[in-house]
C-alpha cells in the first residue's frame, strides 16, 4: 500500500472536511455549506462510502488531499505532510522540492512570530508592552493562546533577525514582513507595535496586526495581501474560535483585535473580528459555514453604528437574520467585559435587537417620516435593501414589518417586483455532457490509477484523440500527472475545464469504487476501450469512404470511384491485420 492510500486509510474524510465546514448528517451522507463558493442553501455533500466530497452548486469535487490543497493552498505532497503532522499519522513523510514553495512562506511566517513572541518577554520594551496587555486585564495564558508578541521600535530589527539566519529576503518582502522603498533601502513593517498574529483556518500564521505602542498617526497596521494572505477572507481569532461557534450555533462579530481578546478570556468563546477593514461577504460566509445567528457587537460610536449599519444591509441579503447588540453604555465590548463581568455582557447579548428592525428604525429616525416625500424615501431606501433579498419568504416578512411600521398597505410596496425565488443554480445545471461507455471507462481507470498513464499515454494519438467527446478532460489528466509522485491534480484540472465537462469529471470521480476494480482490470479495460474506439473510427472512415463512392458514381466520375475503392479494399486489408 503507498503513502496515499496509507493516508486516505488512515482518515475520515468527515473529520477533515469538518476542519473546514460545519457539516450536518444527510442520510448516509453529509452536507454543509460550500467552502468554495458563496451559497445560501447547502449543495456541498461528503460521502463517507466514497471518500469524496462534492458541491452541485459548483461542481468542485475532491478527497482528503484535494481539499487540503485548495484551502491552504498547498501542493499534493505538501498536503500529504500537512495530514501526517496535523493527525500524528505514523506514515513516512515524503520529500519534496518546489521553487517558491507556498510551505516556505508559512516557515518565514512562523519564524517571525516566535522572533516577535520572544521580544514581548526578553526585551525592555516588550516588558513595557507586556505591562501595557496586562493593565488591559490581559493575562498572560491569554497572550500565550492568542502567540501575542512585540516588534521593537527599530527600523532593522526583523530584518537583521531574518538576514542573521539566511531567510529569503525577497519572500519576507512577499508576505509585507519588509518594505523596499523606492530607493531600494529595506526595513521592517512592524515597529513599536504589539503583534498579533493571523492564523488560517488550519492554524497556519498567514499574516500579523500591530497595536503601536507610540505616537504614531496609525494606532493600528495590518499586513498587505500576500501570497497566503487575502484580508478579506479572513477573521482574527477565527482559528481558536470556530469550534465555540459550531458548538454556540452562532458568532459574535466584533471590530477590534482587544474586543475578541478580552471577551474570549472573559468567557464568550465564540467570538470572531473581521481585519480592520469594512465586513466582506467572504467574511460573512465564512461565519455561515459554522453558525446559524450572526450578532453584531461594534463599538457604541458614530463610526461603530455606521459600520454595524453597513454589516447587517450585507447579511439581510445573504438570507440571513442577524442582531445587533446595541444596549450598552460604555465604549466597547472590550470595556464592556472588563467593566461589567461575563453575566452582564451574556445577558445583553440575550437582549440583542433584530437587525432588520434595527436598520428599519435607523432609517425611520434619518427621514421625516410624518412627512410624504421623507415617508416615500423612507420606504425607498428599505425596500432597496429588501430588494437583494434572495429568498420570498423571508422578504415577504419583510414587507409585512415595512407595512406595519409605515402603515402602508403590502399590495402597494410589493407591487409584483423582486419576490421571485432566487436559486443558486445556473443555466447549465441541467446539461450533460454525454460520452461513449469506452470513453468512461478509460476516464475512470486512469483517475483510479494514475501509474497508467505512462504506458497507454502514446496510444492516444492525434486521430484517437479527434473523436473524442472527453478530449479536454483526458489531455488535462496527461498534463497534470507528476510522474516522480505518480498522481494526477485533479484541482488544476478543474480550473482548467468547462463546467459540463467538470460536472462529468465529478461524476466519474465521486463513483470509482477500487474494490470492484483492480490494476490489472483497469489495464485491460483501458486495451478494450482502446480497441473499441478504434474500431469507432475505422468504421466511421469506411462510411465517410462510402458516401464519396456513392457521390463519385452519381456523378459518374468512374476514375474517382476506381481510386477510392482501391483506398478502401487496403483501408480493409489493413483493417483485418490489425
């Protein structure tokens, strides 16, 4: 048995996807939201029996491997380790050597953190910022679980750090660890500032946020995009979270790396913070996958309300039902916590307000509704929001509270517009694309068993290829097979496959079933298949011969009709000595 099938033997496909997706039983299978599109119904279903997972919303499919691989972006190999070290799996690692390696940027990643961690503790300055956490009721457990550190007030002191033990220096530059100025001078990112780290939602380091510690016009800096970063995709905390939310079914959603921290050690555990930039839908989505309730908790300011505002009109149109915790008087639910105790703030969270109703009465108050034209853009402005509301019942809820706040009948604010249901299919959900059975079969061998591919790979000539209905799917199965490793990417070729021919892959690929097919079965499945297709086009070039002897002799063209019948009996002879 190979370390693959060593790997895949030893795991459940449900325990790995589940790092990922809040999964709920379907029958012998499960089904959760889709981690690779943005969907309001689940379409993403794991199959135990097969060892699979699949989204009909679309189309993507996979194993344990190829999830690894598309979540934290790893080569095959490098997912294979990733599973051996996250499971303390007792499989040998295999070795593996990439250019610019997306593993080498999570090691400089980590490197920087514990050079970050051991400043906090081991310098006079990070003393003075260790002092700063703990008179903000930070203890030092709490700094240990979230790896807070400390980047020193120097202009080089990372950078000498990374150079003194021979780190890739254009890579620091990469992950925005170092900036190069214009004139080419090189210097540290984070300077005077408390860190703290980013992690994906493996537990990988991807990025860091500083607090400063100084006079500095941006109390707060966060990392750039980077090659393992998008700031949009992600949440601080979420990696020491999700598992409070999946347990809570719902995620507080607070501004600020202090309000997370605080409240986490104050006891509300399910607690995620977007990344000091205005909520995205990807953050949005990503809280859906694990719970079932969003409550905002922002700072209680303008700037507080207008962001919370802005996040529940975001959530409203993903179907959801979101609350706004609003009934506090002091300045955040860092403040909050510290100042009143785990009872209180629990209890205001009970206590939180519908976010509909909130956006309704934020909306009423800005308008003067006792007058027609402010009552007319009053309604205007919350029927645009309702307006993106996918589902009909809910946004005909909707109707019904704008109906009985403004006190307008329900037929003049529907007025037969935007109630359509709108499903998270598209156009081409119900095409298929349709293959001949020897076609299938040499699909499903080759995915079944990749080491094939060398010996029947010149078979496939330019002529075979022709007629095949599957010719993008097998030329990609040739182009993406790594014959050092023996295995196919099958994530590579779905990006470079049409959609119907994706939905084919998938099917073949979600329905191999090993112990009823063996190597040696598969070989002379491929020999038949090859035979079979073969004869497909000897038949075909004899019928095209035919109909030019037929035309040839209409025309009375007897040369022409001798010629091709001469073509023919050899196209025969050759045939039959085959």
């Amino acid at each position: 048995m190979n370390v693959k099938e060593q790997i895949k033997n030893s795991l459940s496909i449900v325990d790995v996807v589940g790092r990922y997706v809040s999964l709920n039983p379907a029958g012998k299978n499960y089904k959760g939201l889709c981690p690779f599109h943005t969907e309001k119904t689940p379409s993403f279903f794991v199959m135990p029996e097969k060892e699979s997972y699949t989204c009909f919303g679309c189309n993507q499919f996979g194993d344990v491997f190829s999830i690894i691989m598309e979540m934290e972006g790893l080569s095959f190999v490098e997912a294979m380790n990733f599973l051996i070290d996250n499971y303390n799996l007792s499989v040998e690692k295999k070795e593996y050597r990439t250019k610019n390696s997306v593993n080498d940027y999570y090691k400089i990643n980590e490197f920087t953190l514990n050079y970050f961690k051991k400043n906090l503790l081991n310098t006079n300055e990070g003393l003075r910022a260790d002092k700063y956490l703990k008179d903000r009721g930070i203890s030092s457990n709490t700094i240990s679980e979230f790896s807070i550190g400390y980047a020193l007030n120097e202009w080089d002191g990372l950078y000498k750090e990374l150079t003194k033990n021979s780190v890739n220096i254009q890579y620091c530059i990469d992950l925005g660890l170092l900036v190069k100025s214009d004139k080419g001078k090189i210097y540290d990112r984070f300077r005077g500032r408390i860190i703290f780290p980013i992690y994906s939602e493996a537990g990988k380091v991807i990025a860091f946020g500083g607090r400063t510690m100084f006079d500095e016009p941006s109390k707060y800096l966060n990392s750039p995009d980077t090659p393992v970063y998008k700031k949009s995709e992600h949440l601080y905390g979420f990696y020491n979270t999700k598992k409070f939310l999946r347990e809570n079914k719902k995620a507080i959603l607070v501004e600020g790396y202090f309000d997370l921290v605080s409240l986490y050690q104050g006891g509300v555990k399910n607690v995620v913070a977007s990344l000091g930039t205005a909520l995205t839908n990807q953050q949005i989505y990503l809280m859906m996958r694990f719970s079932e309730k969003i409550y905002v908790f922002y700072d209680n300011d303008e700037a507080g309300d207008k962001a919370a505002k802005r996040a529940i009109q975001m959530m409203l149109e993903q179907n959801l039902s979101p609350y706004i915790v609003k009934n506090f008087s002091v300045k955040d639910p860092d403040d909050l916590i510290r100042s009143q105790g785990l009872k209180e703030v629990l209890e205001i969270i009970d206590n939180a307000e519908d976010g509909f109703k909130y956006i309704l009465d934020f909306i009423m108050k800005d308008n003067d509704i006792n007058n027609p034209i402010g009552k007319k853009n009053a309604v205007a402005n919350i029927l645009n929001i309702i307006s993106k509301v996918g589902d009909p019942i809910i946004k005909n809820e909707y109707i019904k509270k704008i109906s009985d706040a403004f006190n307008i009948q329900e037929s003049l604010l529907q007025g037969g517009k935007n109630l359509s249901y709108n499903n998270d299919t598209n156009e081409n959900s119900a095409k298929k694309l349709l293959i001949s059975a020897s076609e299938r079969i040499v699909i499903e061998s080759l995915i079944a068993y990749p080491q094939l591919i060398n010996s029947v790979r010149e078979l496939f000539n330019e002529k075979l290829m022709s007629i095949l209905i599957s010719r993008n799917i097998i030329d990609n199965i040739f182009a993406n097979f790594d014959s050092n490793s023996g295995i196919i990417d099958h994530n590579i070729i779905q990006k470079n496959i049409t959609e119907i021919e994706k939905k084919l892959f998938r099917d073949i690929f979600i329905n191999i079933n090993k112990e009823n097919l063996s190597f040696e079965n598969a070989e002379d499945n491929i020999g038949s298949a090859i035979i079979n297709l073969q004869t497909s086009i000897n038949n075909n070039s004899i019928k095209e011969l035919n109909k030019r002897i037929k035309a040839a002799a209409r025309n009375n063209e007897i040369e022409k009709v001798n010629k091709l019948m001469e073509i023919k009996k050899n196209f025969l002879n050759a045939k039959y000595k085959q």
